[in-house]
C-alpha cells in the first residue's frame, strides 16, 4: 500500500499544480473521481489486468469510455498511465489529489469512530474542539463500532486520538503484564 502511494504521489502532485494553475481545481476532481469509477469496475479491471491487451488498445478503448469527461489534460495523465503500466493505481492518485486540495483549502477529513451513536450537539461539539486542535475546518463522518465498549476513537490524517474503553482496557492488561 505505501509502495502504491509513493509511486501515485509525484503524479496527484503534478496534476494539483497543473489544475491550481488553471484553476480547474473542480474540474480536476470530477475527471479524477469520474476515470477512477471506471478503473475501478470490475469488467474495466479485468480489461486493464489482461496482459493480452497493447497500450494503444487499452488507450483508444479507456479514453472512449471516458468520452467528453476528460479535457486534453486529463486524457494525458490517462496515457502517460497506460504509457507506464500504472493506470491502475488512478484511485490512489484521486486520492491523494483530493488531500492536496483539502490541505489547501484549510479543511481536513476526520473519521469519528463511537460505541454508539452521538447526537448532533455532541457531534458538534466534537467537530469544534478539533477544529481549535487542528486550526482547519474539519469534516466529520460518523460511524459505531459497538467493540470500543463505549468512549471515541478519531482519526485524523494521521492522528489517532483513542479514547475508547477497548483502548484503556488493553492499556491496562498491558501494564498489569509488563
């Protein structure tokens, strides 16, 4: 997976820099999120993996099914792809672009993940005190775990915030052991 990312990395870069340029962030986002749709079904897949398939077939037949969506630019990123053997790696491209774009916005993507369900005003106060934590906007998204016991757990880029009553159990048989 890091091996995935390290490589779709220098390509979400260049295709950031290239859209904040001609300020087509939007645009970027649905070519990416549009060609990574069909990357990703499974019979465009088995297409893309077949090994008796040439680069100008799978070229001519990825950038029919992309039809009018893709712009000059975005039907380049596709070839220079397919050029490489990396088409397949276009939704980790997606991604990373999108985080490049929300970074730069200011906001970040934060998974809550709860014993069970909070209410609104929690989830509110929550989101507040992780936008004063990060100094960004955060977007939240809400899902229930019923194995933490009860507490939260957040994930946030890279920080985990693990206050769930699994964690602290787990803490505690730990330091009982060692």
């Amino acid at each position: 997976m890091a091996e995935i990312s390290t490589i779709a990395r220098p390509y979400a870069v260049a295709s950031y820099k290239l859209a904040r340029e001609q300020n087509a962030l939007a645009k970027w986002s649905e070519m990416l999120s549009f060609a990574t749709a069909i990357v990703s079904d499974v019979q465009m897949s088995a297409y893309i993996q077949n090994p008796k398939v040439v680069s100008s077939e799978l070229e001519t037949g990825f950038l029919k099914v992309c039809g009018d969506e893709l712009n000059e630019n975005g039907k380049n990123l596709i070839k220079i792809l397919i050029e490489y053997g990396r088409l397949s790696i276009l939704p980790s491209i997606a991604y990373a672009f999108e985080e490049l774009k929300a970074q730069d916005e200011g906001t970040l993507d934060a998974q809550i993940i709860a014993a069970a369900k909070p209410s609104a005003a929690e989830t509110k106060q929550l989101v507040e005190k992780l936008e004063a934590k990060f100094g960004k906007k955060i977007e939240a998204s809400v899902s229930i775990d019923t194995e933490l016991i009860g507490g939260v757990k957040i994930i946030v880029g890279d920080t985990v915030i693990d206050a769930s009553v699994k964690s602290q159990l787990q803490n505690l048989a730990y330091t009982l052991t060692a």
